[in-house]
C-alpha cells in the first residue's frame, strides 16, 4: 500500500507535460486523477459506480489511476478533426484497465464522422445532472462503434431558423458475451427543434433507435417457431435492412438465410428498443426550465399506448442570475412498472399485449447489457447488481439476466456553490417490483444518496464523495471517494 500510494503522488504532483505545455496546440486538453473509493460492504454503493461509463468496479475498494487526452475541433475552419483517449487503472478487489474513450472524428460543416468509443449519452434530459437518460444513460462501457451524425442542432431546411435538426447513424460492435458471440449494434436517432435560438420558448421533440442483431449462440438451440436447430443468426445485408427498417416478421413465415443456415427471429429480426422525446425549453434572462419525457417503446405495447404511463419524466431549473448559491435543480421520475400488463406480447388480442421485459431479451440473453453493466438507466439492474437479494432461485438466473425491470424512482438532483467550492447532492428512492415473468417477486424499497463536494487548490482540482445506500434492493452501505485532478 505505501508504494502504491507513492506512485500515486508522483502520477497527480508532478507534471510530464510542463516542459512543453507551451508549445501544445490550445485545441488539445490533458487530464490526469488518481485517488481512493472504498465502502463498508464488499460492493461499491450505487451512486458510486452508476453512470460512470463503466470506470468503477462492481467490488468495492480500488486505488484509480487516470489520464485523458482530447484534441478538439478547430472553430475557425469548416474542415477540421479530433481524436480522444481515456485510461483508467483500478487496483485492489478488481485490478483492471479499462478504455471509456479511444476514438477519432472529423468534421465537416455540420457533418461528423467517428470512429471507435466515446462516452456519449442519447436522449432529451439535462445531460449535466439527470439520473442517466432512459436508454444510453453513461452507466455502461461505450460501445465500439462508427457513427454519422449532425451533432448539433443545424437549420438544413428552413432558412429562417425556425427548424432545426440533429440526429445519427451507427454501427457497433457488442463483441462477445455469455449467450451471444460476435453480435452487432445498430443505433441511429433523429430530433428537431422548434423555435429560432434567440426566443424564449423552444420545442424539442424525436426519437431514437437501438437494435442488437448478428453473430451466433454460444450454445446451439432449437427454435419451434421455426422448426430448426439455430447455430447462427441473421446478419445478410438483407438482415440489416431489416434491422435498421425494423420490420415485422410474422412466426414461422419469414426466415432469413444467411451461411446456409436459416433463421427468422420471433417478430421481429433482432432486439429492438428506444424511446420516444418530447422536451419544452424556456430561457430567460435569469433562469432556464425544461420540461421533457421519454417515453418506451421496446415489444409494441407503445403503438397501443398499454405502456403509456412508463417513461422517464423530468424538470429542470438552472439559476441563470447568479454563479453561487443553487445554480440547479434536477427532480425525475422513473416509471417502468406497467410495461403494458400482465399479459404477453402473443395475446389473442393485440391491444392487449404486455409483458415488455425491458432490457430482457428471449435470443440475446444477455440483455441491454455490455461488459456486464446496464446501457441504459443504472435502475434497472442485472442480477449480479442487485446484491442485497440473497435468495438462492435470484442466484440461479444468468447474472446478466434484468430480474428487476418493474421500478417506480424519483430521484432529486442539486448542484450549487458556495465561494469555490462545488457540491452536487442527489437523493433517490424507488419501489422495486421485480419482473412479470419470473416467479420471483419483489416489493422491495431502496433509498441511495450521494454528496459529492470538490473545490480548488492551487493548479490542482480536489473531489470527494459520500454515498449511502439503506439495504434491500442492494445492501447496506456507505462509501467515500477522494480524487486528485489536474489539467493542462
């Protein structure tokens, strides 16, 4: 430990780069932080490691080494390119390294292309404080992918500004997992803003598109539908289409053939999910409101408004006026417990179709999971997760397996500053309800706090954070974090 602690300070307190920060381009930014999390239980608590783009451990106790490097796009030219890499070192319960960010981009115009992993969120929510957006929260490793896109909103159609349009297209790689081998994302989204950006009001309003296709099961299985025994799925070119237009497939009519096998996946070719956006901005010259709500779709129940009431619903409030004292407010609920009923999705009656299973999927079973961490919301979470349940038919699921996708969540979130210290403190409490198609049933309470302080000393940024978590849904807990930062 004392030669640990040593490297440490050496890696935070001395500069590699002071001999020739002068001569870096100001494009380019450096980061360096190491510090401690440590907690009274064996796992991290939850604030500790949610939405942390898969930097901390499950297992609770590491010294952390990290270090960043980001060239930005030059402002001044149309043409211009970028790149990013981030490393973190853990030690201790868990010793691993872990890549959230190697990648490179160019742009043109309004244009981006990349390639490679970025830490990225999807959704319309304020990104700066929100609990994680519903779909592509930041709880989860980024995924490798290469992507299209209009990052920021461009006025394309309309010369006078009053419509503006963002959107992407991607293509990524999941890699491996415990069911599934070599399977593929597809992930393209679109919004458009109504209003120029100089009025008060503004209107946000768009959708977004996840799809896990491709690869083969790790274990060969036989399909009834389709009356064959599946060692691959499908991944033609006429799969993708399919993918990316997200069309039905009627059971037992439809196979796709792809290396001699065939393979028509349940109604759909691969597992399909994303949310619905709506958002109303307001900004004034002393504050800023907004109003959003992501709504689910991910098994149809959406199309027939059974799931209606599940979604992601928040405000946000942002102290324009001043630079200490409450400079925002966050509160957001959390609704997933309807999933369109009791029912499945193969009811006599379509209208009647529930039993959505977010994040669960019945030919990708390890889930809207990657490097076993939810993508999406950091609530609903794999078995291996939710630690506080001891009983042994929870042990027995596939550990990726989202036994816990019913929850009710409010969660209040507050940044504020006083002189030069900045604190964030975030509350949650949520009402666990389990899953409609496991015998195993919950009604479980879990409340998880985080305050998280940091401030300045001298060319060096000092972050500290407490957590608690009240047990049932994960165990009792408390934990504590110290980083040391700097930049260049």
């Amino acid at each position: 430990m004392k030669y640990i602690l040593q490297i440490i300070s050496v890696f935070v307190f001395t500069s590699p780069f002071k001999g020739y920060t002068q001569q870096i381009s100001k494009t380019v930014r450096y980061e360096v932080e190491a510090g401690i999390l440590a907690s009274t239980a064996s796992s991290n608590s939850f604030w500790q490691q949610a939405n942390q783009y898969g930097e901390v451990p499950l297992e609770s106790g590491i010294l952390t080494l990290r270090g960043q490097a980001h060239k930005e796009y030059d402002s001044t030219r149309k043409f211009s390119y970028g790149y990013g890499i981030r490393t973190v070192f853990n030690a201790g319960a868990k010793n691993q390294m872990v890549l959230p960010e190697l990648y490179a981009k160019v742009r043109y115009k309004a244009f981006e292309l990349y390639a490679g992993r970025r830490r990225e969120m999807v959704g319309l929510v304020d990104t700066t404080l929100t609990s994680g957006s519903y779909i592509w929260s930041g709880n989860a490793l980024p995924v490798p992918k290469i992507q299209l896109s209009i990052p920021n909103y461009t006025n394309i159609f309309f010369k006078n500004r009053i419509l503006a349009v963002k959107g992407q297209f991607s293509h990524g790689w999941f890699g491996s997992a415990d069911s599934t081998k070599n399977y593929f994302l597809h992930q393209s989204s679109i919004y458009l803003r109504l209003g120029k950006p100089a009025w008060a009001f503004k209107f946000h309003a768009g959708f977004n598109h996840q799809a896990q296709w491709g690869g083969k099961p790790a274990v060969p299985f036989y399909d009834p539908d389709n009356k064959v025994t599946v060692t691959e799925f499908g991944q033609s070119l006429e799969a993708y289409l399919n993918v990316i237009a997200g069309i039905p497939i009627r059971y037992g009519s439809y196979r796709f053939r792809t290396g001699g096998k065939v393979y028509g996946e349940g109604n759909r070719l691969g597992n399909h999910l994303g949310t619905l956006d709506l958002c109303l901005e307001y900004q004034g010259v002393k504050s800023r409101w907004m109003l959003y709500r992501q709504s689910i779709y991910e098994d149809g129940s959406l199309y027939f408004l059974n799931n209606v009431t599940d979604g992601l619903s928040g405000i946000s409030w942002t102290n324009r006026a001043k630079n200490t004292g409450i400079l925002k407010i966050v509160v957001e609920y959390l609704h997933t417990s309807s999933q369109g009923g009791p029912l499945s999705s193969r009811a006599v009656l379509p209208e009647l179709r529930g039993q959505d299973n977010y994040f669960n999927n019945g030919v990708y079973e390890d889930g809207w999971v990657y490097k076993r961490q939810t993508i999406g919301t950091a609530f609903l979470m794999p078995v291996r997760n939710s630690n506080g349940l001891t009983d042994d038919k929870a042990k027995s699921l596939n550990p990726n397996y989202i036994l816990n996708n019913r929850v009710n969540a409010v969660i209040v979130s507050v940044q504020s500053k006083i002189k030069r210290v900045n604190l964030i403190s975030r509350i949650s409490t949520s009402n666990n309800l389990g899953n409609y198609r496991q015998e195993y049933h919950l009604s479980v309470q879990q409340l998880s706090v985080l305050q998280q302080i940091s401030f300045p000393v001298k060319q060096y940024t000092i972050a500290t954070g407490l957590t608690y978590d009240n047990g049932g849904l994960l165990k009792k807990n408390a934990g504590i974090s110290l980083l040391v930062k700097r930049q260049f």
